[in-house]
C-alpha cells in the first residue's frame, strides 16, 4: 500500500511539474535571433514596435505588422503609410527621449547602420531592442518570418514570395558566363561595394563579378586609377528620382571597356539599397541588363 502510494504521488507530481513547464512553455513570447547570433526572448508578442531605419519598417509593413508600429526613422516612404508615421530622428541619431515617451514594448535595429551606443543606452532605460542585420539575399524571407513572429503573427506571404523571387532568379541565371562590373555608390569621393555586401552576393546570381570583391570592408573608397585598372565590362549606380545620371563622369575615359561598349545600368536607390523584398526586384532588373549586355558584346566577342 505504502509502496503504491509512493508511486502514484510520485507520477502525480511528475504530472504536475510537466503541466507547470508546459504551461510556462506556452506563455513564453517569441524568440528572435540576434545579428550576432544570441537570441532575445520576448515576454509576450510585440504590440507597440519602433523600427530605426527605413528598411525595417518596410519590412514590418510587408510582414502584416505595420498597425503596430509607433514611429520609425526619417526617411521611411515604403508603403505609403510609412510616411506618415511620426519620426524619431534618423538611422544614425535618433531621440531617445522620444522612443522613450512613446513606450515601445519592442524597438527593431539596424545592427550594422544604428550607433551601438544609443542602443545599448536605449536597454540600460528597460527598452527591448532587437538588433538585426540582412547579409544576404536569404535573410530578407528570414527577418519578415521572425518580424512577424515577433508581433505574433503568423508567416506573412511576402515571405513565401520573397523565396520564390530568389529560387527563380538562381535558376535562371545559374551557369552564365561570368560579366564583371564596378558598383559606384558615390562619386566624391569615390565608394563602392566588396563582395560580401548583399549587393554583390544578389548580382553574383546574375553571373556578374564584382571587380572589388577582395576588398576588405563592406564600403571602401578607391581611386579612379583603380577602376581604370580593373577595366570592368560593366559600370553599375544606384539612382534617386531626378538625380542626374551618376555614371556620366566616365564617358571622360573611352577607353574604359563599359565605356566603349556604352554599358551602364542605373538601379532604383531606394530599391537596391534597403534590404526589402523590392531589393530582389532591383535584382531582377540587374539580371536582366546584365544579360543582355552580355549577350551583345562577352559573346559576340567570341564569336
């Protein structure tokens, strides 16, 4: 008798201890991974979020979590609504008086972009902040699943769509005969990209290579000699609407093989360089450019 009780209590607390952690289980809030790689926990979903950077809240719009936001960075005008959300100074320097005020159960940063500073600062007040980061064209399906996670919501089919866009673009440009091209992000001084920005790793679907790979940071500055010397086939720049063409400074050099060939190809700004679904859009123009460049003169050079 004795023996019997022991074991249905010990199977009674056993079920209760398994009921407490399953319970504790179900009221944990979502886990998010970190641009470092450690996770934050999260008490419960996101109601009141803060993005810093105009990237991030296009992508909170696209992952259905845009009625959560509060406020976000200047510059934010992607979707519409965007726009109208009220700002917290920039990507670089923002108010932190003012996230302050307005309560964030969760604030979304730019682990690259945000100074490190003002987020540790905005932690030290009881901010949660989520630092992340997109390195590569995969991550920009990955952070819309985990923003909506974060907010509670289920799987967002920009998601879905922005994988789809990716295997497409792999499997029709996959074994392409190699194109190299120079990326401008500035004129003066004189900055472009090294093969580990998302840029680069987008149009390397493309068949292109980027002249600068090697390079040590995401965005050196070089000189003009060098990009004379590494005679791409291709000249690539980003461009604002009613900005006047920020390639046309090398038509000084005709002998420069983009040049001679009249190769140039001017992407959206906003578009190539926010990290968003609409970057794998701008990747899908580039491919296609690409291609018919070189088509027109790698092959028929061959011939």
């Amino acid at each position: 008798m004795i023996r019997a009780f022991s074991r249905r209590r010990q199977a009674g607390f056993f079920a209760i201890s398994l009921g407490l952690l399953t319970s504790a289980s179900a009221l944990a809030g979502p886990e998010l991974k970190q641009a470092d790689g450690s996770l934050i926990t999260l008490e419960q979903p996101a109601q009141r979020i803060i993005t810093l950077s105009p990237h991030l809240a296009e992508l909170a719009y696209a992952a259905g979590a845009g009625e959560r936001l509060l406020a976000t960075a200047e510059y934010s005008d992607f979707p519409h609504e965007a726009g109208n959300l009220p700002r917290i100074g920039d990507a670089f320097r923002f108010d932190l008086e003012r996230i302050m005020a307005l309560e964030p159960d969760l604030v979304i940063g730019w682990a690259s972009g945000n100074p490190e500073a003002a987020l540790s600062r905005l932690e030290s007040l009881g901010i949660r902040v989520w630092r992340t980061e997109i390195q590569r064209p995969e991550d920009i399906a990955n952070l819309l699943n985990q923003i909506a996670a974060a907010a509670g919501l289920p799987s967002p089919p920009a998601a879905m769509e922005a994988r789809k866009k990716l295997e497409q673009l792999k499997a029709a440009y996959a074994g392409k005969k190699t194109i190299s091209y120079f990326y401008q992000v500035a004129q003066k001084p004189l900055f472009t990209l090294n093969g580990q920005h998302l840029v680069s790793q987008g149009l390397a679907i493309c068949g292109a290579h980027n002249v600068f790979a090697a390079e040590g940071v995401l965005a050196p500055q070089v000189s003009r000699e060098a990009v004379l010397l590494a005679d791409p086939d291709v000249l690539i720049a980003p461009v604002l609407p009613d900005q006047a063409d920020p390639l046309a400074h090398w038509l000084a050099w005709p002998r420069l093989s983009a040049v001679r060939n009249q190769a140039f190809i001017l992407l959206p700004a906003n578009e190539i360089s926010r990290a968003t679904g609409r970057t794998l859009d701008s990747f899908l123009v580039a491919c296609r450019q690409l291609d018919t460049l070189r088509r027109t003169f790698l092959e028929d050079s061959d011939s």
